[in-house]
C-alpha cells in the first residue's frame, strides 16, 4: 500500500507540475486552446454507453428509426462537447489584490471573470486541491463581469504563494467537463496567529520632553490630553478621547503639547518571558492590536530589528509584517 500511494504520489507531481509548465503563474489569464481541457464526465460516459447500445440494437434488428435516433442523439453529444469546450475559450481571468490575514483566519481571493463577447453559464471556481464540492458558481453576462470568491486557511505566518485555481463549466448538458488550471503569481502574507486569550500590555515608559498624562474632565486619565479652552483649533481636539467623555458625561478634551513627559508604550521580545519564538510572536501580535484598539503610540522591538514609536493603520500593518517575517 505504502509503493501504491508513493507512485499516486510521484505520478500526480508529475501532472502538477507539467500543468504549472503549460500554464506560467500570472495574476491574469486569458483561457484559450491551449490552457482548456475537457473530458466526459460520468453522465457523458453513460450517455455513450447509451449510443453503443442504441447502434448494437439497430444494426441487429435493422431499425432504420433507431439510427435515426441514435445518429441524433449522437450529433447533439457533438454539439454540447463543442459548447461546453466553447464556454470557457475567451474567458478571461483576474485576481483581486490579496489582504493579508492572521494564521487561522479564513483568506479569500476575489476573481473577476470577464467576457468580451459572448454570456457564459455555470462557471465554477474552486481551489484546485479542494474537492468539487467547493466549486463557486457564478454567469458571466456578454461583455460584463463576475465576480467568483474561494477562502481557506492559512495556517503558517510568513509569506506565501498562492495555491493553484481550478475554473470548470458542464454547461450544457452536463455530458462535458472543461477546465482550466490557474497558478496567481500574487503571494500572501499571514501574521502570526494572536494569543488567545492575550497577556496584559506592557507597562509604558515615561520619557521627558514629550507630551504628558492628564486628567480629563470626568477625572479618567488620558495620555496627553487636557480640558478643551475656548479658541483651541478643531485639529487640536482629541476626538477620540473626547467621544468617550461625551458619551460619559463629561466636557471635550485637547491635545497637550506642553507636558514635558511622555509615556512610551513599547512591545519588547525581552519582556515575552520565556516561551517559544512563535508563542513571542503570537503576544506581540496581540499586543499590537490591543495597543491599536486602544489608539495608543507604540514601538516594537525585536533581536536585530526595531520599530519606532508610532500609531495608526500603517503603522500597525509595519508591526504585523515585521513579525510575520522575521526569522531567528
């Protein structure tokens, strides 16, 4: 059994890789003749079944209505053969850019498929070591678009390419399946998947000469904020924090730019205690999406690589690549 599934094994490389030949990796692909194929399918195989039974019996008995019958059948397997080959050939094929995802998480590509002339039926897309089952169907108008989605899961953080795309039609008999094999030259790039549930942040350094710890006017403490004064610029009001004092009862508060100290909150390797790199890397995944929720500046740490003190969306997407890469 072990030769038996190493020579499924070998065989079935073989054919990936002789697919990944005739189809180079491109985040767009025009299918033609020479990147379709087709075969019958178990309807289609019991349908000629059908035709040979149907000739045996006309020519034994000599039915003239039975060739007539088993010549039509036969002319309408032809015609739907050349539709359903016809369905896919000029269909073109274009990959979304990719967001990246935490290992875990569902990451799903968009492909839009576009018709120049003619509509196209029953257009299926799936990943290509998936089964069947997972196809995505969608029509494609005449000269207009659709817009076909697959998920799977990541499960290993760093940057990756994306798995092979199988796109197929049985339109429209069901006799016929035409394919087409699809390698994206677009790559993936997964975080580390977040601790669950996640450790507390790090306590922030204070660092003279920057902005301060106030206290807003419901008495909760914001860092670098104070009570709003009359003629303060609209860009100087802290909206954020003031949402929530609002929301509470309280009056608007202002950025400081006064204080003279500064509480710096940094997300450091060393303070991950002793657990593995990857667990090192799950907290300060976590963290730096806590730090985010809570619009906190932060700086990242890490052996042989550190990140400055900052705050927002490209920051955040910083952290999470730095850590998604690193290597020991």
């Amino acid at each position: 059994m072990t030769g038996t599934g190493g020579i499924s094994r070998s065989w079935r490389s073989r054919l990936d890789g002789w697919f990944e030949q005739r189809s180079p990796r491109s985040d767009s692909v025009l299918l033609t003749h020479r990147n379709v194929y087709i075969v019958p399918t178990k309807a289609g195989l019991l349908y000629c079944f059908t035709l040979a039974v149907l000739l045996v019996a006309s020519i034994n008995y000599q039915l003239n209505l039975g060739y007539l019958l088993t010549f039509l059948l036969a002319g309408s397997g032809l015609v739907s053969m050349h539709m359903t080959h016809g369905t896919l050939r000029g269909l073109t094929l274009h990959l979304r850019p990719v967001q990246a995802v935490f290992a875990g998480d569902s990451a799903t590509l968009e492909v839009v498929l576009s018709s120049a002339d003619q509509a196209r039926y029953g257009m299926g897309l799936r990943l290509k070591a998936a089964h069947a089952s997972t196809l995505s169907y969608a029509d494609v108008p005449g000269g207009g678009q659709a817009v076909l989605r697959v998920g799977f899961v990541p499960t290993l953080r760093g940057r990756h390419a994306l798995p092979a795309l199988v796109v197929e039609t049985r339109f429209p008999l069901g006799l016929f399946r035409a394919w087409a094999v699809w390698h994206p030259a677009m790559s993936l790039l997964v975080y580390p998947r977040c601790e669950r549930p996640a450790g507390a942040l790090p306590a922030a350094r204070a660092v003279s000469g920057g902005p301060g710890r106030a206290q807003a006017p419901n008495g909760s403490e914001f860092e670098g904020v104070r009570a709003y004064r009359r003629g303060d610029p609209p860009k100087s009001i802290a909206w954020k924090q003031a949402a929530k004092t609002l929301a509470s009862g309280g009056d608007l508060v202002s950025r400081d730019h006064q204080s003279r100290t500064q509480q710096q909150l940094w997300l450091d390797w060393q303070t991950c205690g002793s657990a593995s790199a990857e667990a090192r890397l799950s907290r300060l995944a976590a963290w730096i999406v806590e730090a985010e929720r809570r619009d906190a500046a932060w700086g990242l740490s890490l052996p042989r690589y550190e990140l400055p003190m900052g705050q927002g969306q490209a920051h955040r997407q910083r952290g999470l690549e730095a850590l998604a890469l690193w290597t020991a």
